[in-house]
C-alpha cells in the first residue's frame, strides 16, 4: 500500500502528533478522538446547542447557511455507512457547504494504479474538506500528514475529517455520544421556567446530583471489546473528573474489556468495574443497572465472526445483554439509554418497547450527530464565532419582541 | 419483515386511513392516489402552473429557491427508477431545497439487523420529508404511521412521499398524469389571443367539447393489468363527471382489465368499455380510436414474464397495440397521447415516427412531473400560498412595465 | 443501436457540423476539442482566470454561486471517472447551480428497452445542462443533433457536453491541459513587481523565449497511440504557430505515432519528431529532453492488453519512458510537466519524489480543470461578460482600498 511516504509517522506517540493537527488553537484536521480537550468539547457542545436552536427557524436556519457557502465538502466514503454518511451530508448542507461524494471504491482511479494519497489530494483540489471513511487502516492520518506538507510549501492544506476507519477510531461518533451524555445530565428540559425546573426536582431524590459529566458513571453494555464506538467513547469521559465506568459484558474474551484497556483507564483514574448482568448486586444490595447515569447498550459484531468463533459463543446467555422493559424501570429516572445504532432487531439488544421510555436517548443521539458534526465544522472554519454573535442578537432580539419592545 | 407495530393498521379501509395522512387541511403524508380530491388536483394544477411560469425567468427562479432552502429533502430509493428520482430531484432543487439521496440497499444498515423503520426513522431525524420508493410493500404507509406517532408525542413528524412501490400505487404519477391530461383538455395555446384561440376553433369541429375533466373519452391501450400507473391514473378519473374509460388490450386474462377493477370503476359511475383493437368501430361506424379525447399507451412488461407465459402470450397479435403515423392521423386533432414512460424501442408501442405529431404529449408530460412534484411538495410545506402572492405581484408587474406604466 | 435518426449525421465532415454546435457566436454543444479555436480559447482562459481570482474570496465566491442559481446540471456518468465527475461537479457548483447524477447504467432505464437517446432526451426535461460520459460512441454527438431538432421546433434546446466516451475525443481534458500549458508558459510568478518578474528573468538565460503557446515545443511520452487526451490536445496544439511535436515512444505500434496522425499534423503545419529516450541527442548535441518546453507524460494503458500483446511488450525497456530526479534536472528551468492522471503507482512513469519540482504542474493541471470548466460553462450560458465586469470592478475597488481611496 503505497503511503511510505508517510507511514513512519504513524508510530509516533499521540501527545507528538496532535499538534500537527491543529492550527491557531483550532482542529484543522479530526483524525483522533483524543484531540477532544474538555475545553475545546465545552465550545462544540455550545455551538451546537446554538445551530440547533436556530436551524429551528427559517430565519436562523437562512443565517446558517450564509456561513459557508464558498466551501465545499466531499464525503469519500469507500467504507459504506449511511447514518454517518447522511448526517455528515446534513451538517454541511445546514452550513451552506455544497457536497458531493464518493461511495463505491470501484469507481475510483485505484483501478488503474493510483494511489490512494494521489486520489484524496485530487480530491483536495476541486473540495474544501474531505470527509473520509476508509478501510485501509491510517489512511485519513496519512492524508492529514500530506495536507501538511503541501501547507508548509504554502499550497491549499484542505482539512481531512475522519468518519471511521476499520476498526480504528472514529472520532466524530465519540464527538456525538459525549455530547449527548452531556445534554442528558445538564438537565434541561424544554418546560424549565422560574418557577419549576428539572434539576431541582431531580435533586428530591438524588441529593449529590451534580449537572455535567464530572462524577458520573457510565455503563457499557453489550460487544465491549470489538466496538470501536466504545474505546473512542472511552477516551473522552477519561478526561472527565471521578468519571466511574462500568462494563456489563459476557465474561468472554472477545466480548469483556481488554486487560490493555482496563490499565490505560486505571492510569487516568477511572474507577473500573466489570458485570456479568443488569442485576448482579452492588455493595449497597441494589443491582449495577441502578447505579448509572447512563448506560450504553451495543449490537454484538456477529458479522465479523467465524463459524468456530460462533460456536463458542453459542454457550453464553445472551438474553442478559438485552435491555426490555422491566429492566429499565430499574434505572434511576433521570439516566440515559444511548445506543450507536443500528440495533440489531433480530438479537434485540433495544426492543422497541423501550422506545417511548423517556430515559431512550438513542433516537436524539442520532440527530445530535448533525449537530455535533456542524458545530466541528463550524469550529474547523472558525465560524463558530459568528454563530455565537448571531444567536446572542437573535435571542436578544426575540426576547425584545416578546416584551413588547420591538 | 419487522413492521409489526404498524402491520395491524394496514387493512383497516381507505377512508379511515386517508385522513390521518392530512393535517391542517393539507396532504402530510402522501401515500395513496385516493388522498387527492378534485378541489386539492385543482389547487396543485394551479400551483403547478405557477410554478412552470416562474422558473422561466432567473428572478421567478430565484424567488422558488427562496421559498424552502431551510429544508432538506432524503431521496430513499432503494428501487430504483431513474426518471422518477430525477424528477423528484428536480422538483426539489427548484424550491431550493437541499437533496441527498441513498439509492444503493447494500450500503444500508439493514444488513447490521436493522429494521426498515428504524433506517427511516432515522432519515426522518436528518431530513425535513423523505421521498421513498421501495421493494417493500406498505413501508411507506407504516412510515407514516411511525412518523405520526412521534408527532402525538411532539416529536418531529416529518412527510413521507410514496414514490412507488413494488405492485402497490404510484401516487405522484398518478397526479402528473392527470395534471398532463388537465392541461391538454384545456386547449391553451402559446399563441392564444384576444383575437383567436385554440378553444373556439376546435368548437367549430367538436361542437360538444367543453374545458376540463368531465365528460372526457380516456383511452388505455397495452398492460392494463400489471400497469399500476393504470390504477392509479383510474382512481383520480373516476372522481370526475361522466368519464368514459375505454381499454384497448389483447383479450388475455393477464393484460386485459380484471374483473375487480371493472366493478369497482362500474360502481363510481364510470363507463367502461373494452377493445380489441384500435379500429374496432362503434355505434356511429367510426373506429375507437377516433373517440378518444386522450390515449394512454403502456409498455408490456415483459421483465417479470416467465417462460411458459411468454409462449402463452406469442399468439396475440401485438402489432394491434401499436401506435404509428396512420393510426394517429385517425384521432382527433386535440386528441393527447401519454406515456408513463420508459417506451420499449424493442416492443416499438410508440415508435418514434409519432414524437412530432403535436398530439404526441409524452415528452412534455414527463417534464410536468416535475411541475405537479414541486407543487405537491409547495402544498405540504404550505408554501404555495406564497407562490400564488408573487405570481400576481410578478406578473401584474410585467404587465404594467409592458404596458409602459413602469 | 437505436440512435439511427442521427446516424446518418456522423460521417459528415467536422466543419460541416461544428457551425451546427455553435449558436450566436458561442459553443451550444461541447462535442469535439476542434470547436475550440484560438480565439475562443483565449476568452476561456481569461474566464478561467478570473473564477480562479474571485474563488479566493467569500464574497467573489458568493459573486460566482449568484451567476447561474436558476440552472441545475445532470452528470450522466454510465463510464466512471472520479477525476473528471468531481472535477465537473465543482465547476457546476462554483457558479451556483444545482448538481444530480446519474452514475450506475444498471439504474437506467436501458433496461426496460429504453434508448439511449429517449433517456437524455427526459434528462434534458428536467436539467438545464448535461454533461454526459457513455461507452456508447457518439452518444454525445447524437443528443446534440436530437436537442438542435428540438430546437428548431421552438422546444428547449439544452446544452449537452462530451465529458469523454469510449476511444473518443475528451474535448474537456484538452481544455485544462491547454489552459494548464499556456499559464505555464505565461511565466507569470506570484511573486512578479514592478521591480522583478520571472520573464525577465527566464530571457537572461533564454534570450529567445516569448510568452504564449506559439513557437514552443511540445514533448509527448508513454502511451501516445491509445492516450485520447493526447489527441484531442494535439489537435489544439495544432492551431498555434510554430508549434513543434516530439514524441519519446518505444519503437512499437501500439505505443508509437501512427502514420494517419502523423500526416495529419504535417499537413498543419506542426513540425513532428520522434524519439525512443529522452537522452536521445538533437543536433545542438543536447538530448532532446533539454529541448521540451512542456513534456506531457502518460501512463500505459494495460487494462485494454491482450496476454498475446502483454508478452510482445515484454521485451521493451520501459524505464526509458519513466521521469526520475535525474532526467527532470536536465529539463529546461521553466519547463512545465503534465499528466492527466491518474498516474500508475505500480508503472511508475512519475515517481513521487517528482512532485516538490517546480516543473511539476500536475497537480495544478487537475485543479484547472475545474477553473476551465467552469470557463466553458459560464460561455455557454452566456455569463462571462458579468465576470468580466464584476471581476472589473471587484479588483478596482481592491486597488483603491489598498491605496487609500476607500
């Protein structure tokens, strides 16, 4: 696979390479969801909160799309993944970006001895930003090192986005989780006023609740170990304070945490504990499933499996690694359900009679990552200024109006 | 097939059903032909026209895209049907919505164990409408179930359009048909003036002809079984006054009219005739085809036939339902032929000797389903109020500027 | 093949029929690179120059997207070429309009036995512009004899744009190549003042050189026989003064000039050679790698090889007709080299450590293709004047503000 020119760069360790991929204290190219800071999260969370309220009005939604519309996206998918695909799509569009895409490898150039580093910098001359899924492993990282080079010889540095690569990180989708995790625990909801809100009601009840990610603890539930979702995930909330997470997994060494993993979240002190059910008992007598804040349910990978690898598992009672109703009314009433999605409707990880359950945020999950994704763009373009300009004047303005000013 | 939440609605009847598709007196959802009625097909005819006239000057144009740009339109065709998804494309793009499509099934998650619901209701979250065409009966009425169903709940209820499916309705080409008809039984010609127009001269050859729907000769030649263009088209005629429907078809149970349509076409007061040929004479000794106000031509399907049907089917005669240059000369000078199109150049029932003959409306009638498209979708977003407004503000403007008092 | 309508059209000598693609002093139809002549080029180029200048800019961007909102393009891609699909899209969007495709020919509607012809005539329905790359010969030639007919029948004549077709001319890919020649040769420089320029500099060293296409001398190597590009840019080389040809081959006729070539451009005028390396020495004693103001490399077509021709092949040393470090010192400073990409990694006619050599102007050679196109399609709505204009004004203010005036 010819990326020798950049492929020595891979080995190097994180904290050298983040900074290659940012520019005035800005991300220029996503490629690691390790280069998520809890600052830099705070403003992607706000400016998204920002696109998604105004994208609620034609007049909001118009502004928007004055943003960018000198810019344009390629979404280069030879990965194929229709949700991320459509939101990316649906992120751009709501930025005014134009977009077009690639998605069937056999379309390309490779065919005919091209490599796949020529293609994307071909790419990198007609768009603004190319947004890629891959299965070759490292290719988005690669592309990253080739836009930079082209910078320091002052061409056109064409930001990279990576939207999942085999079974490498996937960056954008640990952006989305978080952020709904985060808007699930600032609890708000739409009926808050002066004189009720959420929060204080919650806190009858759960009197140390805190607002915000600090101090919770998240459940994993489900193909712990092969869903890369999960460690991209994982990397975020370890930046968070007194972060405690919990795995409820089969005890079976393709599904349940890796000793890797369990080692490098005890290094940045998170509390870690494994499950092997919903009920299993904690030191207060109550069941595990009671103790979270969240819990994030996965699809177990069966695609991906051998038939000896099948057969081996065909021991293990799954039924435990389901959620139904009755499970839920376990959970404390405030916690949040996400799921990456799809669901699996023929295993049944989420039946859909959890759907109308409040604590069911896999369906908002999903529209998050529209917002989510628009708020990176927004930031990668350092619009996101403008965003809060407007808003504060739009808001301002409608709050004017309604007290009979304007 | 896991639609089972909304399986059970499915045989409830059309008039229970059709008004949960409205809401506010406008179409929500468009799923079946049977949901137009002839005040809406006027009021979509009107706006269609509009339309048309608008997106020929750039400012009429630039005023259309004004009107949705804040919406994003998903193309969902894992059918696929070429002119159907360009025209729906087109119709969009004119009133400036933003259009994605996802065409190809393999790069769904369907094959991750998702469900067909939850793939669209997680369209429904990124898009503002959902166009579909699909090989799976009902899914768009169960959508719209769904998408109702999240609207109690005040969740978003984004439109569902059916925009074929399987052997079930094709409603959009159903009003793109009629719409074609509407306007060749107008008689309105470019060069109509004060001092002559295209109506009053055919009166002095066809004293009895009158504008409009009512009363008209529809002629239906080919598949008239399998064709559901036929169905569809026959649902919106037989809501008009004294339609005579006459079908011209091998006498063959699986292209001629079934017996099940006849009643119910019977029942709705509609006279219905059958022939074997096109010269096949009536009362007055003159052929059919010389009594048809409009002649609509279908393709044999021969893609589905199999191998003991088709040595069934090579006794018929076929070149009887064949159009050519004599059999046209034989129709009347106002009569329209249409086409739901693709034609068979193999098959050869249009061959293209006919194209300039003026009564030749196949061609245009394909461009007017973009017309009756972008008006259908002006109505479910309520913007065709705003169209009318500056149609009149527009036109009465070039009016007064032609007339100098600009 | 059922486009015999227009059949008979085809043997019909080029300068019977470009008149016929021409409409008011402007290309209509885009069909073959000899409907460019020198003075239509340079207005493209000009064009060209300008979309370039005011792409730099939010608000020249924002200029272009106005100039054609009210336009939409179809690409009807049924042979794939990611370069030149992207490269179109870009250009379309650059000026504002809207952008649909149609790539995968099992989708069409060939398959129900639609022709080719009654496809893109309903393309033409519902797009302003289509841009199409087919298999089938001549398909573009032929749309465009379909839409002139319309045409003359006072019905919408929509331009149609040869983007390449099986073993025919690539009028486009000539276009950007030109374009990309005559700014190399330009000898403008970023850099250029009032006190220095690179012209002024290259004539220390070359005291005969002039700007501009005439005079200069053009090498050609690789695949020169099969490489379409090849001919279509000959052919508009041809229509430059003094224009002289070398060709660096293997000695075999399948890679070699072919005779009819040959002739053909001695007959222009143009003065050719040929040569097996680019160390072959010229009469000064130097090789005539020295001697190129322009090389145009190719790659080796091997996908269309026969096993029998594979062997035949097997005997040449191909690294004679591969660019290394070494061969690319020995080319004059100011050469230019191109490739119309994509390039073979595996062959290996321009290895990477090529590309940081000023002479490398492949990768800004695939980025003109989109200012080029863009040119093209600004001429053939008629919206270059506004460029100008606007380009006009838009520097004039720049000066002023510079200066002080504003």
């Amino acid at each position: 696979m010819p990326m020798h020119e950049y492929e020595s760069m891979l080995s190097r360790p994180l904290n050298i390479k983040i900074p290659e991929f940012s520019h005035n204290q800005r991300i220029r190219h996503l490629i690691f969801s390790a280069q998520f800071d809890p600052h830099t999260l705070n403003k992607l969370f706000h400016t998204a909160d920002k696109i998604r309220s105004l994208a609620k009005s034609k007049e909001g939604h118009i502004f928007l799309k004055s943003l960018l519309p000198h810019k344009k996206a390629l979404l280069y998918f030879t990965q194929p993944s229709t949700r991320t695909f459509l939101s990316f799509d649906a992120a751009c569009q709501t930025l005014g970006m134009g977009v077009q895409s690639v998605q069937d490898r056999s379309l390309s150039s490779e065919s005919k001895g091209e490599t796949p580093i020529d293609s994307v910098r071909m790419f990198s001359s007609y768009y603004d930003m190319v947004i890629m899924r891959s299965v070759t492993p490292n290719l988005a990282e690669c592309c990253a090192y080739m836009m930079n080079e082209l910078g320091s010889e002052s061409r056109r540095n064409t930001p990279i986005i990576n939207a999942g690569a085999g079974a490498d990180e996937h960056p954008t989708q640990a952006l989305l989780d978080i952020y709904t995790i985060e808007r699930a625990m600032s609890f708000y909801h739409p009926k808050n006023s002066s004189h009720w809100n959420l929060y204080d009601e919650l806190r009858q009840n759960h009197p140390n609740l805190t607002p915000g990610l600090n101090g919770k603890t998240i459940g994993f539930c489900g193909d712990v170990r092969r869903g890369r979702t999960v460690r991209s995930l994982l990397t975020l909330l370890a930046k968070y304070k007194d972060v405690k997470v919990y795995f409820i997994t089969a005890n079976h060494e393709i599904l349940r945490l890796s000793n890797d993993l369990r080692a490098r979240l005890q290094n940045l002190f998170v509390e870690v504990r494994e499950f092997e059910s919903f009920e299993q008992t904690m030191e207060d007598g109550k069941p595990v499933i009671n103790h979270l804040d969240c819990l994030y349910m996965t699809r177990i990978q069966k695609e991906h499996n051998s038939a000896s690898l099948d057969e081996d598992l065909s021991s293990i009672d799954f039924s435990r690694y389901k959620l139904n109703k009755q499970r839920v009314t376990m959970m404390r009433d405030y916690a949040a359900i996400l799921h990456p999605f799809p669901r699996d409707d023929n295993f049944g990880e989420i039946p859909i009679e959890v759907d109308t359950d409040p604590r069911a945020h896999y369906f908002r999950q999903a529209r998050n990552g529209m917002w989510a994704r628009a708020a990176l763009i927004s930031h990668i373009f350092d619009v996101d200024g403008e965003i809060a300009d407007f808003y504060e004047r739009y808001t301002a303005e409608s709050k004017d109006y309604n007290e009979g000013v304007l």
